[in-house]
C-alpha cells in the first residue's frame, strides 16, 4: 500500500492529510510524502512508526535509522517516537532541476532485529520562494534621435527558478514618454518584452533615459524583478553653433605684454562629437590692423597679444569673430568684439610699519594698540589711492590715525590656550585698473597667565577594588589636564579629607602628588567595608593657583574567602550527628534537613548540596537546594540498621569552598506488643519509653517556639514604624510553601508538618526561627530576629520575610 501525505507547516507541526491507493506489487511497497520546499527545521513530516504500522515500545531498541539517497541529511528519524522530521532546510531548485515538473528524495526505513527495510518518497513541491531576475541587471541601449515612431528594440527576458505558476506572468515599465513595451510568448511557454518607441527623441533635451523594467510572476505571494533600462539618444547635426553674446566690450591695458590673453571665445553647439567641434576665424569685416594686432586661436577660441600695444597709438580695436562646426552639413554662428585700450597702473602701493609690540600678554585689554603702520603710492588720481585691510577672522582692527597711518587694536578678548601666536597680514591695494597690491607679515606672540582650572576627564570614578587587596597596590591613575604653561600647568593632587567612623581617608588611601596614582593603604574585607566616597582635589602652581576636585567612589568586590557554616544539624565540631527513624517511614518521608550558611554575596553565597557518601544510594536522596533529606523508598529487611550519610554544602564562588556534616541514621520498630508481651520483654519497654521522651522534647520545643513567635508579633505590633525607611533585605527570612525550592543558602523546607530548629548566629548577628504559619495549610515562616537588638531593628527583621503563597 502507497501512502501519501500533503504536508504544510503550521509552526513545528505540520497537519497532515492522506491519501491511500492500492499497488499491486506488494513486494516493493513504497510509501509517498508530499511536503512544500523550505519547512523549518524540526518541523514534523509524519510518524513513521504509525504510517508503518510499527511497533512504538521497540523502536530504540530496533535501532531504526533513515537512510537518504542525497548528498546532504535534509530529513531524520526520531529513534523514539518515530517521527519524521526537517533536519535541514530543503530548496526544491538546489536539490532538483529549476524546470523539473517534479522531484522527489528517496530514502529508506531501516530496522534492526529482525531486520526490516521501507522503501519512502518525499516529494518536494515547489513554493513561490524566488523572484524573477533578469539576466543583467542594467541593459544598455543606443537609439538615434532621428529614429522613427513604432522602432522595436529586443530586450533580455527575465528567468525565475519557480515553475508553473510561480514563474514569469507579464512585464512593466516605468512611466515613459517616449517608451512602451509589448509582450511576447515564447514557444516553450516564457515571455519575453520588446520596447516600442512612441514619442519622437531629441537628444539635446535629454540625452539619457533610464528606465525600469519589471517582471512580475503569478505565484502567492507575488514576487518580482527588476532591471535597469539605459536609453543613450545618438546624435545628429541639427544645431549650430552660438556665443553667450552678440558683442562684447573688452578693455586691454597699453603695454600688455606679447601673448597675453585678451579673452577667451567660447561657442556652444547642443550636439555632439564632431557635430558639436569648432572653429574659429575672422570675418572679412575684420580689419588687417586689427588681425596684425590680435592672434585668433582657431581651436580655442583665445584671442592674445600679437605686437606691443600702446594707448597713444591706437585706442578702439573693432573685429568680427565666426564659429563653424564640423559637421557634414556644417552651421556656424558669429559675434562682435570691441577692445578698448586702457592707460597702466604700474606702481605698486608701499607699506611700512613704524611700531610694533611683541610679545604680549594674553589678558591685554581690548581697543590696546600694538602697532602703527603707514601706506604710501607713486601713481597719482585713482591708481595713487591705497587702501589697507587684514584678515576679518582675526581678532584685531585697523583704526586711521591720520592721512596714510593707522593703528592696530585689539578688538576681541585673546585666548593663548587656543591660539599661541597670530600672524598678521598686512594688505595694501591701490584704486588703479587694474589694481595693484603689496603685503606684509609680522608675528605676534602671546605670554601665558594662569587663567584654566585644572580639568578631570571625568566628574565621577567607579574604581572596583577586589577584597584582600594587597597594602599599597595601585588602584587607579587620576590625571588632571591644565592647558596653560609652565608653572600654570604644574599639578599637584591631594585628598580631601573626611573621617569615616574616626578613620580620615589618608588612613585608607594615598594620591601621588605628581601623577595623580591612587594607592590602597590597608587590606579591605567585603564583610566589614562595602564601599568609600570621597573628593580628589588638582591644584595648580600658578600665582593665585587655581584647583577642581572629582568624586572617587571605591567598591570592594566580594571574593569567595569564607567556607559554608553548617548549622543544622547541630554537632560538636568534627562530631557526627545521630538520628533516629522509624523503620516502617514511609517513602519521600524528611528524614533530616541540612542548612548551611555562608557570610560572602551573591553567587559566592548560594549554597548546594550533595551526598558525597552514603550507605544506601537507592535509599535516600538529597534535595541540592534545600539539603532536604528524604527516603525514596521503605526500609526492607535487608536494610542495615544504620546508615552513615556525609553530606558536603558547596558555595558557588571560584574556587569553590565547602563543609562537610557526618550523620549516623539508625532504625528503630516503632511496633509495640500487648501488654502481656511487654513483661517478658524489657528492651521493648525502654524504646517505648525513648519514644515518649522524644514526643515530649518535641511538643515542648513547638510550644516554645509558638510562645516567642506570640511574643515576637506582639512587639512588632505595639512598634511604631519608622517613616520613609525601606526594610533591608534579609537572605535568611522566608515563608516556603510544600515542593517550594529556591536556588539559594536561605532555610527552604518542603516539610509538611510542624517543624523547629534554632540555628547559630548569623554574620548579620540575627537568631533564625522557623514557625508555622496561622491558617495557611503547610506553610511554615522562617523569621529573622536580631539578637541583642531594639524595637526598630525587630521591625526591620519582621519586614525582610518573603513570602511564597501556596
């Protein structure tokens, strides 16, 4: 039988539907799958193991593997459930032809014990997952402006990996004046595009056309493709060429020397290539005075100095200039020059300074005068007129004194830490035509006064610093920056002092004068110093000297110095703890609970615990959170009577640290005979009596405990509260629900029934006491009293307790 499954994705799973049909060769039973190409990884395809009619409970020990006739692993067997499912991604054109109708991955279904082979079918069908490209994605095109309406231009299908209806539909084009497309069907069923002219071309308008060609498919969603159509419009000669202007009007110095440029024609011609090449001559209304005076450039156009020029001579120099393309029907244009010959400046402005102050001080006062200048020129009329200026970013001006002489001022405040020196550019111009101009530079120096406060990188240091640090170890390097120079710049650090419980900060710490190098005097312990804020103050050696300070904050970090504290079950030190058990305790019964505590923080306090020996693996475990203590089954016969448990409480700090508690279980009968019995037999009789001597500790100790939580909540009751004081937190506070486990070293139990312990004092000098809970079920509350302490701190204990609700 021929199974065959339609698969789609729908998340991991993937809904399936079947479809059965009968083939007549049993022999070679094929099972058929259809799922669509590009599922997700893990996504389910079908359940071999029910689709074959196998056997669950046996599947792992059969050892059923998938075996693929492909280079790559796409699909894979759970060996436990038998489900078929996406190992890697399939791409139906990367494992099959792109055109292929069809495509299938054969593999085979193969048992062990008794072997066993399936033979399986996993059709690919094809999704609409790629778009359609073309085959360049820019297509060049050169089509001459003179080319008729209705012109057809071939252009380049595009291709899509995609089959059937996924492949290429139709085309589109970019809006287009000129342009249009028209389809076309190849006879293997692809479409191809021909563009169309529509609207007449003129290159000189627009030379270029870009256009964007879209090939869109039919699949869901719809995917497209794009490509770049680039129209270059050939020219023809249908332009001629003109100048900016009809006539010019230039003036020409007298004396201008041989080959000097008088001006530059420029004619344009919109076309291009030779159409648009010209040359220059003269017209015949142009006189041989003028021809023998000026030179034309035929290529550029540049009409320069031939003979030497004089004003008294000759003053007015008309000529007529033609511009000819080089085309085949060649068109030209013309234009009128009139140069006028002008009288020479030839005396260039003098400058001389009379005065100069150099260097200065950076705090000079505005409007002070640091120099006078004078000016001075031969020519006479308009080119006799100097004028004298400087640069205007410059932070000074020129003020006239007199006829010719000027003082330099300071106009704006000067900064010596932003500009050390200025050099200053004297520039005289005549009024002449053309005018002539002279300069000079002088450099003027800035002193230094102490006018920047020293400067820290920052306002605020973070230094951590890890505990048992070693005395003297450098803990940062403060620097201070101070632009000025000299002694202005010359810092020295100190510490501001301030006493922390009558200890100054020199006690703690010590600064480099120097370098600024921040030094620990003394060995810092996390448990004692958390942290330290105080002021570093940079002062400099000026004359009055100027200083800033930064606030420092010091940090200790934790490190993992201090070994688990166990406190429960209390022993002597280095002595095992016994316990005693009924023998008929029933499974997942507490046995004993293990508590350990440790001073460090964070991860360096949380606290796990595990067996690391014990007489009877299979007969207790240990909770590793919670160092509960639990039987995981009844005691039989052949149990020993006693059973030795070593349980180590392991910190999470690196490297690790640990403790280790010794507890020897015994079993007792708890089965008590008839009275008739228990004559003849004493030794019954003394366990009878042990077992009443505990019960009376017990209620005893419930009953205490009962009457210090009354105690307790009576005080916290009559307290007043403390306004606008959050509660610190407490680590060993907690209210734990039945199965309630918290990954730290706070007491967690999972204890049903009234349970009492007292444990040691805690590094935060707190007694722990563990009560039940009023009205809530299983519940028990583990309180943090202080010991020796007032009302405020009971308060703040009472208001640390966490609570977990059932």
């Amino acid at each position: 039988m021929d199974v065959h499954r339609i698969i789609q994705p729908s998340r991991r799973y993937v809904s399936v539907f079947l479809l059965f049909s009968a083939v007549l060769n049993m022999a070679s039973t094929v099972t058929h799958y259809s799922i669509p190409e590009e599922m997700e990884e893990g996504s389910i395809v079908a359940n071999l193991a029910t689709d074959l009619g196998l056997d669950m409970k046996t599947l792992s020990n059969r050892k059923i593997r998938l075996d693929t006739i492909a280079n790559k692993k796409y699909v894979d067997v759970n060996k436990d459930t038998g489900e078929m499912y996406i190992a890697e991604k399939i791409d139906r054109e990367l494992l099959c032809n792109m055109k292929t109708a069809t495509c299938f991955l054969k593999m085979e279904v193969v048992l062990e014990n008794p072997l066993r082979i399936f033979n399986i079918e996993l059709e690919i069908m094809d999704i609409n997952d790629n778009a359609p490209q073309f085959r360049r994605d820019t297509i060049h095109l050169d089509i001459s402006e003179s080319t008729p309406l209705g012109e057809r231009f071939s252009l380049s299908n595009a291709v899509d990996p995609d089959i059937g209806a996924n492949s290429v539909k139709t085309y589109h084009l970019s809006e287009s004046h000129h342009f249009g497309i028209e389809i076309q069907t190849g006879r293997d069923g692809s479409k191809f595009a021909d563009l169309i002219l529509k609207k007449a071309l003129d290159r000189e308008k627009q030379a270029f056309q870009n256009l964007i060609l879209t090939a869109v498919d039919s699949g869901v969603p719809t995917r497209s493709g794009t490509a770049s159509i680039i129209v270059h419009v050939l020219d023809t000669n249908d332009n001629a060429p003109y100048f900016e202007k009809e006539s010019f009007r230039i003036n020409v110095p007298e004396n201008s020397p041989i080959g000097n440029l008088v001006v530059k024609l420029n004619a344009t011609d919109l076309d291009e290539g030779s159409n648009a090449e010209v040359i220059y001559s003269y017209s015949l209304y142009t006189s041989e005075k003028t021809q023998g005076t000026f030179k034309l450039n035929p290529g550029s156009g540049e009409i320069t100095v031939k003979e030497m020029i004089n004003y008294e001579d000759f003053r007015i120099y008309d000529m007529e200039v033609i511009a000819t393309d080089k085309g085949t029907n060649s068109l030209s244009g013309q234009c009128k020059i009139t140069i006028l010959v002008t009288d020479m400046n030839d005396n260039h402005p003098e400058i001389s300074i009379k005065s100069f102050q150099s260097p200065i001080k950076e705090d000079i006062a505005v409007d002070t005068v640091i120099a006078v200048v004078s000016v001075s020129d031969k020519d006479s009329g308009e080119n006799g007129i100097v004028d004298i200026h400087i640069a205007d970013e410059l932070p000074f001006a020129l003020r006239e004194n007199s006829d010719n002489y000027y003082e330099l001022v300071v106009s704006e405040p000067l900064d010596r830490e932003k500009v050390p020196e200025y050099d200053i550019t004297f520039t005289v111009t005549d009024r002449g035509s053309p005018p002539l101009s002279d300069n000079e530079t002088m450099t003027l120096e800035l002193l230094d006064v102490n006018d920047n406060v020293p400067q820290f990188p920052k306002s605020f240091y973070t230094i951590p610093v890890m505990e048992n640090n070693a005395p003297g170890a450098l803990l940062s390097s403060l620097t201070a920056f101070d632009p000025d120079l000299h002694e202005n710049q010359y810092l020295v650090y100190f510490i501001i002092e301030k006493e922390i419980v009558n200890t100054s900060m020199s006690m703690l710490f010590s600064i480099n004068p120097e370098n600024g190098n921040l030094y620990a005097l003394k060995t810092f312990d996390y448990e004692i110093e958390k942290e330290f804020l105080f002021h570093i103050e940079a002062r400099d050696s000026g004359v009055p000297p100027l200083r800033s300070n930064v606030t420092v904050h010091i940090i200790i970090v934790d490190q993992n110095d201090n070994t688990p504290v166990i406190v429960s079950p209390w022993r002597v030190h280095g002595s095992v703890v016994e316990e005693k058990i009924p023998r008929s305790t029933d499974k997942g019964s507490l046995v004993s609970k293990v508590i350990a505590i440790d001073t460090d923080s964070v991860q360096n306090s949380r606290i796990t615990y595990q067996f690391l020996q014990v007489t009877d693996a299979t007969l207790f475990s240990l909770d590793q959170y919670n160092g509960d203590i639990r039987t995981m089954r009844m005691f039989s016969y052949r149990d020993p009577r006693h059973q030795r448990l070593v349980v180590i409480a392991k910190d999470n700090g690196e490297p690790a640290l640990s403790a280790t508690v010794t507890i020897k279980l015994s079993t007792v009968e708890t089965a008590v005979k008839a009275y008739s019995d228990m004559t003849e037999v004493p030794l019954e009789y003394d366990i009878f009596s042990d077992l009443n001597l505990y019960l009376v500790i017990g209620l005893g100790s419930v009953s205490f405990l009962l009457l210090i939580t009354i105690l307790v909540t009576c005080v916290l009751k009559c307290q007043k509260p403390m306004p606008s004081k959050a509660a610190p937190p407490s680590r060993n506070s907690v209210i734990s629900d039945r199965n309630s486990t918290i990954a730290d070293s706070t007491l967690v139990s999972n204890d049903a029934y009234w349970y009492s312990m007292f444990l040691a004092e805690t590094r935060k000098g707190k007694l722990v006491v563990r009560q039940p809970v009023p009205k809530a079920g299983s519940r028990y509350i583990v309180s943090s009293l202080p010991r020796s302490t007032g009302l405020t701190e009971t308060s703040e204990s009472a208001a640390s307790t966490l609570q977990y609700p059932k």
